[in-house]
C-alpha cells in the first residue's frame, strides 16, 4: 500500500499551472502525474491527482459553501482542500504579546 501524503502548496500551484498550459480541452492525467514526478514531487496516482484538482477548482467557484468551522490554526482559512502555504509560523509567548499591544518594552529597575 502506498503512503498517503498530504498535497503541499507548491505542489498544488505546480499542478494548476500544468493543468492550464494544457491546449486541449481533454487533461491526459497519466501525463500530468509524470511531470509532476520530472519536477520533484512525491509519486501519486492519476486519480488522487485529479481529485485534488478538481476539489481545488470546486473550492474556488463562488457557488460552492462549506459547513462547518474547521479552520487553519495558522492562516485561519476553512481547512477542506487546503494547503496553508504559511511555513514555520511560531507563535509568540503571550508575555511578549501583552508587551507589544501596550506599545511600550519592559522597563527595567534602573532609569
């Protein structure tokens, strides 16, 4: 059985742009899995690469309404279909945060 990976960002605007530099009108996904593999990405299968595609167009038509409140702890955006594209954020102490809010830095025993 083959190990399921999360798509990545890069990973998905690699596919949009693959998919748009198509001529036709009829997308060979065989084709499009290969190019993906030539620039770097994990393997996958033809199916779960149209999949994502075709959830990520569905995601983007105004039409379409997610139930729900799963949402990214990073960006915040609804978490269905998506790929936070914010790598690495650390959240801040809230002692720092307090601090930042007032404007001011601490101030020391010495003046």
């Amino acid at each position: 059985m083959v190990e399921r990976r999360r798509f990545t960002g890069n990973e998905d605007v690699a596919l949009k742009e693959i998919v748009n530099e198509r001529s036709t009108r009829r997308i060979s996904w065989p084709d499009v899995v290969t190019k993906l593999e030539q620039l770097g990405y994990s393997k996958r299968t033809a199916k779960s690469v149209r999949n994502r595609y075709l959830r990520q167009k569905q995601l983007q038509s105004s039409t379409f309404r997610l139930p729900g409140t799963n949402r990214c702890r990073k960006c915040g955006k609804m978490q269905r279909g998506h790929v936070c594209l914010i790598e690495n954020v650390v959240a801040e102490p809230e002692d720092a945060q307090a601090e930042a809010s007032e404007g001011g830095s601490p101030v020391s025993g010495k003046e």
